[in-house]
C-alpha cells in the first residue's frame, strides 16, 4: 500500500513539474535551453532509491507518458528515453557502486 501511495505522489510532482515547464518556463528560456524538470526528478529517484526497488522505473515511465502528451513528439518517444535511462542508471549503481544507505 506504501508503494501505492509513493507512486501516487510522484506521479502529481512530475504532472505539475511537466505543466510547470511546458507552461511557464517556455516564457523564460536562456540561451534558447529548456530545462526538462521531469528528466531530473526521475535521475533522482533512480539514483536516490535502493537498488531492488522498482518506483523509478515505474515513474519514469509514467513521466515519460505524461511529458509525451503535451509535446508534439511521437506518442512513446520520452516514456521510452525516460525508462531506458532509469534502467542504465539502476544497471550501473548496482553494478559499479556499492553505498549503503542507511536512514537516520
């Protein structure tokens, strides 16, 4: 039920970072560079995770499928880059780093 809940919460940070972005940031673009504010938080959850979790691959789907219908790419095209980039960061921080994270 815990994992549910989780998934709910996050999916309603990366909706509202998602309009955030397509919404407000396009007004005030730097050096014509957008920053997609949905890729880092789901970095984040990859990299923040434990490795035998599964919420960020889960997450960076759902974003991906949320960031692919607001913008004019093909329908699949960022919930695919998103999952494919959560599962190489999950391969190489279980592969090549061994930290463990211990809650205070």
């Amino acid at each position: 039920m815990m994992a549910l809940k989780k998934i709910i919460v996050f999916s309603l940070i990366i909706y509202f970072l998602i309009l955030f972005q397509t919404s407000f940031l396009v007004h005030f673009v730097l050096l014509r560079y957008l920053p997609n504010l949905a890729v880092i938080f789901v970095l984040f959850l990859s990299i923040r995770e434990k490795p035998d979790e599964k919420t960020a691959l889960i997450m960076s789907f759902v974003g991906g499928l949320l960031l692919d219908a607001f913008s004019a790419k093909p329908f699949g095209f960022y919930a695919l880059i998103f999952l494919i980039t959560s599962l190489i960061i999950k391969f190489l921080l279980r592969k090549y780093i061994r930290l463990e994270i211990s809650k205070a």
